[in-house]
C-alpha cells in the first residue's frame, strides 16, 4: 500500500531552548575587541539565537514534529496536529494507531488469527529522506516503536521508499514541491501559508490553517507522484 506523507516541525519546545542555543553561539571571529564584543552581544545576539534556534525545526535531535498528514492512492488527506503545549508523543502515536487501523482494513488473518499485510506500507513524500528521517528518529527519541516498518537513513529511495523530488530531479539536485507543480501544471490551493510561516502559525494557534496546508501538499505529492510515474490520477 501507497502511503503519501508530510511533515511539520518547529524548534524544540523545551523550557530552556533558547538558552541552550545562546550557550552555542559565538561571536563572529572578525571581533577582537572587548567592546566590539561586547556590543554584539547586546545588539546583535538575540537576531543570532533567534535564528539559530528557529533552525531546529531541520534537526529531529531537537526539533519536534507538530503535524502529520497523510493519503493513500484512494483515500482523501488525514491529518494528526497538535496544538502548542500538547503532546508531540501523544501526536505521534495517534498517527500510527491511525495508519494501522488503515492497513488493518485491508489486511487478512492466517489460521492462527495473526494478520498479513499482502501489501506493506510504502511511504512516499517529497524530500522523504527528511520527513522518514524526522518520523524515525522522534518515535526512537520518544520511545514510541511503530506498528510498521519505518525506513531509516540507511534506506535506499526507489527501494524503500519513494521520492517526488528524487523521482524528478535525480540524486544531486532538489527542486521544490511548489516548484515541480507548477512545472506539471498541478494545483496547490494551499493559500499564503509556506515553510517558513507554520512556526508562527502555530505559535498564533492556527491549527486549521497548518493542517490545511499539510494536508494540501499530500495531495500534490500523490499527483505528482502519479504524474512521474505515467498514472492515471486516482
């Protein structure tokens, strides 16, 4: 079974965040001067931390997932989202019960009851070495252990997974999910909201718009996944 799959992240939401990145940050080296230094830290710091903080949201070692959705060849977009203080734990065992019971449905059982999946969950995304490597390494962090298989870093894409980017524009180059849309000419009704908007999103309580969002690039990727692969739109 095709799973199309998407991610948002934000920076790590621990009380003491901000002053663990301070703790890591340093002038630049150009400065000599006691003064000079001095004044940027003052000045020019809280920009530094800010930004270096905000960088989190590409690091799973730190940053945390706060929305997952997700579709399958024939199903309309599902979303699991968390509000900000809510558990991401919690957020993320939702989203495996959830798939589970998908792949449940389409599952039989063996003489002795157990289940056999004639078809296992194949993730595909846009950039999914980002999004699998997110979801792979908070379950691990969390101590969550999924129902299925989640491919790791050492996954091969084509192999174990599949990837709209990686389909189009081969192992050394990146093309945007936007992007490749445009080129294929497929919608993506998804509003003003982009990447580097949905922390404050968040942050400013829109859950609905986030979800939104995620959910409308799950459907992109299914065309464009369609599309590069010559099927039919489901």
């Amino acid at each position: 079974m095709r799973i199309y799959f998407d991610v948002e992240t934000a920076p790590s939401q621990a009380a003491d965040a901000r002053e663990q990145v301070k703790a890591s940050i340093k002038p630049p080296g150009t400065l000599k001067k006691a003064d000079s230094i001095a004044a940027w830290w003052e000045n020019e710091s809280p920009a530094a931390i800010e930004e270096a903080y905000r960088k989190q949201s590409f690091d799973a070692s730190v940053g945390e997932l706060i929305s997952i959705s997700w579709a399958t060849d024939d199903s309309e977009a599902q979303t699991v989202i968390r509000a900000h203080g809510e558990s991401e734990c919690d957020m993320l065992a939702d989203f495996f019960r959830q798939l589970q019971a998908t792949l449940e449905a389409d599952a039989i059982r063996d003489h002795r009851g157990d289940l056999i999946y004639d078809d296992a969950p194949y993730f595909i995304a846009h950039n999914a070495q980002f999004d699998l490597g997110f979801i792979w390494r908070r379950s691990i962090i969390l101590g969550i252990r999924p129902p299925f298989r989640i491919p790791g870093p050492n996954a091969r894409e084509g192999k174990d997974y599949g990837c709209t980017m990686k389909a189009w524009a081969g192992f050394k180059d990146t093309i945007s999910l936007d992007r490749l849309c445009r080129a294929l000419g497929i919608a993506t009704p998804k509003g003003d909201l982009d990447g580097s908007k949905v922390f404050d999103a968040w942050l400013a309580g829109e859950t609905k718009r986030i979800g939104l969002y995620n959910r409308c690039d799950v459907i992109a990727t299914r065309e464009c996944w369609h599309r590069l692969n010559w099927e039919a739109a489901a």
